[in-house]
C-alpha cells in the first residue's frame, strides 16, 4: 500500500471516528466548546465540512488541468451556504461534504493520482501531498472536538506517525517568527517515548524538524509522540505529560507553535 492508500484510509477512520463522536449530539451539545479557541463542536464540522466542498472543487478543477485556486469569493459563497444552518443542519452537511470528498479520492486509479495536480489554498501539489494535508486537517480537527467531550480523548497511534511524517512542512509554516528570533538560534532535542525516538528542532533563520544523530543541541522537549504532534500543532495542555529541560521552557514553546 502506497502512502496515499494509507492516508486515505487513514481519513476514512478519522471520518468515521468524528460521525461516532458527534452523530448522537443534540443542536445545543453541539454547541458545546471544542479545544478549537473559540470554536463550539459544531464550528468544528462547518471547518472540516466547508473545507471539503472547496477540496472536493479543486480537486476536480486539477481533473481537468484547471490549476485556479479557491478563490476568497468561491471561500465566502460557500461559507454564507453553512453559517445560516442549525447546528445539526451543519452536522448532516459536514457528513455530506466529507463522504463526497472521500468518495471522489476512492475513485481515482493509480493513473489518475499519478497525473493531477490540485490547486490546493497554499499552491499547486501532487495527489500524495494533497492526502497529507487533508488528513491534518480531519485529525488534528477531530481530536479538537473530541477532547471537548472527553478529556482524554487522543490522536490514534497510525494517524500521529502519519502526521509526524511531514511534520517539517508543517512546524516551518506555522511557527512563530518573533519567537523564532527570540529563541535562535539553538538546536532543540525532541524525545519521544513511545516509540523511542530522538528528532531535532533546529531554530535559526527558519525552523525545522528533521532528524538529528549526533547533532549537539541546547534544550530538549520529552514525552508521549501524540502529546508533542499536539504541541507543534498548538494544542498542548498541561496533563498531556510533555516536559523541557536545558535552557528551554514549554511556554516558550507554546509561543513558538501558537496553533491553527
């Protein structure tokens, strides 16, 4: 199985795992808060829902060799769609969306995958880019939602090695650049415990996350590899078990990864 085929059925677990957790919730639990800041369980849906109507879009528009962005027009008139809706109106319309994204990434054959181009919202990227995106997005978003009805609520062990797999994409994106200057430059140990793993969080002109043997480092961050994925994504709490030592603190950390 490719690393697209994985992804995919990664998405279709996550997919599946989000319809259990809010499938039962009345229009006012919906209305509950997510881990989102700011966002109830029912924002949550309308996030991963509208964002698969305009994935679902581009993704056809590649189809056809059409590289045209969503645009901040096409972004609004589908937005304008869900906000009106009762909360779980937004609910059956996420469950909508997502199964026909799902459904159009299932249909397309090893050929078709090979050839598209999907003008995504950050820029033009190939099939297996497109899936990793995605699935950050269906992952980080379902734990959101989960953790705001179970406390211990985590991220699923295949999806957290998944998402570790393009976390340098990620972290050098959505850092924060006071706080890189303020903390660089230096080389932070990242350590996890399971499995046992050692990267490097390097900060200087840019920030990365790349493995690192024999590299000398000023700082280290320890813990679980689903508690430190949550902290590079913005949602460290302080019982997830993640700590720092040398030089480096973990608020210092939450500012230099303040979530999306």
């Amino acid at each position: 199985m490719d690393t697209s085929d994985v992804r995919l059925a990664a998405m279709h677990t996550a997919s599946r795992r989000l319809g259990a957790t809010v499938g039962g919730l009345t229009g006012e639990q919906l209305l509950l808060p997510s881990f989102a800041d700011g966002w109830s369980l029912a924002q949550v849906l309308v996030h991963l829902g509208t964002g698969a109507e305009l994935c679902a879009a581009a993704l056809r528009r590649g189809l056809t060799g059409d590289l045209t962005r969503p645009s901040r027009e096409e972004i609004a008139d589908v937005f304008e769609q869900w906000i009106p809706l009762k909360p779980t109106a937004q609910r059956d319309a996420w469950q909508e969306a997502e199964s026909a994204l799902l459904g159009l990434l299932d249909s397309l054959d090893e050929g078709a995958r090979a050839a598209v181009t999907v003008p995504y919202f950050t820029g033009p990227v190939g099939f297996t880019d497109f899936t990793g995106y995605w699935l950050s997005e269906q992952s980080v978003h379902t734990w959101d939602a989960a953790v705001g009805l179970d406390e211990s609520a985590t991220i699923p062990a295949p999806e957290v090695a998944l998402l570790w797999d393009r976390i340098d994409m990620v972290a050098s994106r959505s850092r924060d650049g006071d706080t890189l200057t303020r903390l660089g430059p230096r080389q932070i140990a990242m350590e996890f415990t399971d499995p046992e793993r050692v990267l490097c969080l390097t900060l200087g002109s840019e920030l990365h996350i790349l493995p690192c043997e024999g590299a000398e480092t000023s700082g280290a961050v320890s813990g679980p590899s689903e508690a430190v994925l949550r902290l590079v994504y913005g949602r460290n709490r302080p019982q997830d078990g993640v700590t720092v030592r040398d030089g480096i603190t973990l608020d210092d950390l939450r500012a230099l990864f303040p979530g999306f």
